[in-house]
C-alpha cells in the first residue's frame, strides 16, 4: 500500500523530469523508476521521479551511483 498524497501519471512526470514520455516509461520498463499501474496507467511518488533524474544525470556525468 502506498502512502497517501501526490501522484504523478506518465505525462506529468515527463514534465517534472523534463524528459519524454516515452523516456519515462522506460524507466518504468527497466525498473529506473517505481511506478504502480492503476486502472491502465502508471503512478508514481514525485520524489521517485526527483531520484530516477537525479541517478540519471550522475551516470551521465561519469559518477558511479547505488543502485
């Protein structure tokens, strides 16, 4: 059971990420990012999508993250 609050579909996550959606989805897909699919789309925590950009951009910068 997830804690109650904000949750964000594909769309708005891309747009809190500043990524494609599709780029979302992937994440998704790869286990990047947690997200729970309810009713035929996917929801996730804001500060899991702040995380998956944050691990992301310190792979691209050369930085050896925890995964």
């Amino acid at each position: 059971m997830w804690p109650k609050g904000e949750y964000l579909n594909v769309r708005e996550a891309a747009q809190r990420a500043r990524r494609d959606p599709e780029t979302i989805r992937r994440w998704i897909w790869k286990g990047k990012l947690h997200a729970v699919k309810v009713g035929g789309q996917y929801l996730m925590a804001p500060s899991a999508v702040d995380d998956a950009v944050y691990f992301q951009e310190q792979r691209a910068a050369g930085i050896k993250v925890g995964e």
